[in-house]
C-alpha cells in the first residue's frame, strides 16, 4: 500500500475530461512540450501553440502522439482548455490579443512571475497581485484558473520517467472549472489535481517555485509537492 491509498482521491469525484480538447499556448517552450506529451500520452487531444504555425508544427511532429500544431490564435479558439505557458513577459500582451478565442474556454494559468539574480530566483509582484489575477483581469469571458506551476519541465519531458509523483495545487473561483482542472492533472500518471483556493492566493503559489528552484540547486533534483491528508 503506498501512503496515498490510504486517503481519499479527490480524483474519484472528478467530471470526465478524456474528449476534451487541450491547447497550450507557448506549447513550443520546455514546459508546454512537457505537458503536451505528458497529456497526449495519456490519451487528450492536444494541441501545441506558437506565436508561429510552423514552429508549432515543428514540435508537434516531434512528439508524435496525435499531437497538432498551430498559432495561438487557432490553438486557443479549436481548444476546450487551453493551458498558458508563455514567459511572464510575454503573458500580458499574449493574452489581451486572445480576448475573443478565448471567451467561454477555460484558461489554466501555470506562468511563475520570477527574477533572478545573484542570489538565485525570486517571486516578482505583479501589480495584479499574481499572473492568474492578471490573465482573470484580461480575460473577463474565460473561466480562469491556475495550475501546473510546480511541475519540473525536465521531468515532464523525461521519457524514461513513467510516472510524475507530484500534487498539482488548483485555484480558481468556479468549482466546476477548478474540478475539471483537477481531473485534467489527474490523467497523468502519478498526480493529483488539489483545490487550493481562489485566484487571489495564486501569488505564494507560483513565488514558491523560487523556493523549490533553491531546493533543486542544493540537492540536484526536480522537486514536486505533496499536500498531505488529503
Ligand atoms: N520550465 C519549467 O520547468 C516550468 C515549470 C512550471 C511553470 N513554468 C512556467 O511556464 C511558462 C513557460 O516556461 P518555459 O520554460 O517553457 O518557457 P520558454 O521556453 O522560455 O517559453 C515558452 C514558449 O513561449 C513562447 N514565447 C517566448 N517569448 C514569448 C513572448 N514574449 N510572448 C509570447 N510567447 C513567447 C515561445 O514559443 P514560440 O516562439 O513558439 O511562440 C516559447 O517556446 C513560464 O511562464 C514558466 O514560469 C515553467
């Protein structure tokens, strides 16, 4: 019996997402590959964006797995999720463009504002408080969330890596948005998709990525979280 058997699966009262759609803009960069293959692998439509069709086609080939390529434009619009994971400083104007295409979808926000310097990484302060308070502002007719932000890239794209043992931490102000992104990360092997709150606290979730950049650096890993007991 491994430890988490022995608690609930809050997967077990999740809505069925398997026909669903999933588009990722930025699917081109190390994380959105990542959840690209991770989500196709396990059986989702998936569709990679790009600021350009080509290079989206490009990797979309790469990975194989039924996976499609296009713009961001055509990405948001043929998806029913669609997964943000540009660069901070492209979030802003890459989103206000998306307005339209992305009206009724659902958004998961998965974008760490962070600086680095010196010292190592460090959480930014949007002036909306967090990205996923950003991306909510700019996309008032989507139903934003905010997820992934822990995930190692390198593990996401490791194909030697089976499983991915790790909880997802889930915001967001609409339940049935926050369970369908919880059933999204519940279809890779190994995660958990965890409700932790409302979009205002998204900003300590996606700063704690500088702490576990920090724990990476001293003990050479790719650390994940567990929220325990539940
Ligand atoms: N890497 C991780 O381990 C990790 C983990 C959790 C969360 N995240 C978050 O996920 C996001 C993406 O991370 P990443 O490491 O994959 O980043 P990345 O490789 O630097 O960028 C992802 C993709 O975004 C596009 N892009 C680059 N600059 C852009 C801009 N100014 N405007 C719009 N699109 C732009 C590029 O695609 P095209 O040129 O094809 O358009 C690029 O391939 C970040 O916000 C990060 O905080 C990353």
């Amino acid at each position: 019996m491994t430890s988490l058997d022995s608690v609930t699966n809050p997967a077990h009262d999740l809505p069925d997402v398997s026909r669903l759609v999933v588009g990722v803009l930025g699917g081109t960069g190390d994380q959105g590959r990542g959840l690209a293959y991770r989500l196709a692998k396990a059986g989702q439509q998936v569709i990679i964006g790009s600021r350009t069709a080509e290079r989206a086609e490009a990797s979309a080939a790469e990975l194989g797995l039924g996976v499609r390529g296009a713009d961001n434009a055509t990405t948001a619009r043929e998806s029913d999720i669609v997964i943000v994971a540009v660069p901070w400083d492209g979030h802003a104007a890459t989103l206000s463009a998306l307005r339209e295409e992305l009206a009724g979808k659902i958004v998961v926000d998965c974008v760490n504002p962070l600086g680095f310097d010196k010292q190592g990484a460090y959480a930014l302060k949007p002036e909306e408080g967090s990205a996923a308070q950003q991306a909510a502002a700019l996309l008032p007719d989507s139903r934003v969330t905010a997820a992934f932000h822990h995930l190692s890239a390198v593990l996401l794209q490791d194909e030697s890596v089976a499983e991915i043992d790790t909880d997802v931490m889930v915001l967001g102000e609409e339940r049935a948005a926050t369970d369908i992104v919880q059933a999204l990360a519940g279809r890779i092997p190994g995660m958990r998709g965890i409700f932790a709150g409302r979009l205002r606290n998204a900003h300590q979730v996606e700063s704690l990525v500088a702490n576990l950049i920090s724990a990476n650096r001293r003990y050479k890993a790719h650390a994940g979280l567990r929220i325990t007991d539940v």
